[in-house]
C-alpha cells in the first residue's frame, strides 16, 4: 500500500447559499464516506480546513506575512489516504461526496513521498 494525499478544492463560498438541510446531507455523506474508508483500512486521517489564516513567505530575518485572502477557489480539506496505486486512489477519491454536491470541486490527487532514496531518511508520520 502507498500513501496519497487527497486535497480538496473548491470554490470559496461554494456552500453559502445551501440550506441547512443540504449541508446537513453533505455532512452526512461525508461521514460515511469516511466510514468506508475506515473500514476498508484505506484512512490515515481526515479533516476540513478552516477558510482563513496566513501566508508567510521569506527567510530568516525576512519574514513576510500576509492574510489569507483567496477569493475564488481554496483548498477546503484533505484526505491522507492508503491506496494500492495511484489508479486505486483515483478511484477513491472519484467517491468523495464533494462531487455529488458541487459542480466546482476539484480534488488534487497526490502520492506522498515516505522516504528518501538517497539518504534512507523516514518521514515520521506522528509527533511523538
């Protein structure tokens, strides 16, 4: 099994206009979805994004930070995933519930890199 990262975008007020009933069943479906994954052993971890924080930029002594400001399209979660190749979690990601209720979502399907050839180093996967 690979590690893949599932990034989700999507417009930034794309759910504003829903009503309550509606994000209800996206929540829902959401759960489910996560569900499965848990049970097929497929989930590391999965989260929504908050739509605001701050960008820096620079170096050392040189700091540059901005607010976050995107306007049209932003990254609203991320699923950290295990798949068996990049086809299978293509496949996973296709039945995300983003795309049943939204036009413009967008997910960014990415293998993660847990080694490094040259040097053998391993990425920890937790802070302990």
């Amino acid at each position: 099994m690979q590690e893949f990262m599932l990034l989700i975008r999507n417009k930034l007020v794309h759910q504003s206009e829903w009503p309550l009933e509606r994000h209800q069943t996206f929540l829902k479906k959401c759960e489910t979805y996560i569900g499965e994954l848990k049970k097929d052993n497929k989930l590391i971890s999965a989260q929504p994004l908050v739509r605001e924080g701050k960008i820096i930029s620079g170096s050392d002594g040189d700091w540059k930070e901005l607010p976050f400001n995107e306007k049209e399209e932003v990254q609203v979660g991320y699923y950290h995933i295990l798949a068996n190749d990049m086809d299978d979690a293509i496949e996973i990601a296709k039945r995300n519930p983003e795309f049943e209720f939204s036009t413009t979502a967008r997910i960014e399907v990415r293998p993660i890199k847990t080694r490094e050839k040259t040097t053998g180093f391993v990425y920890p996967k937790t802070t302990d």
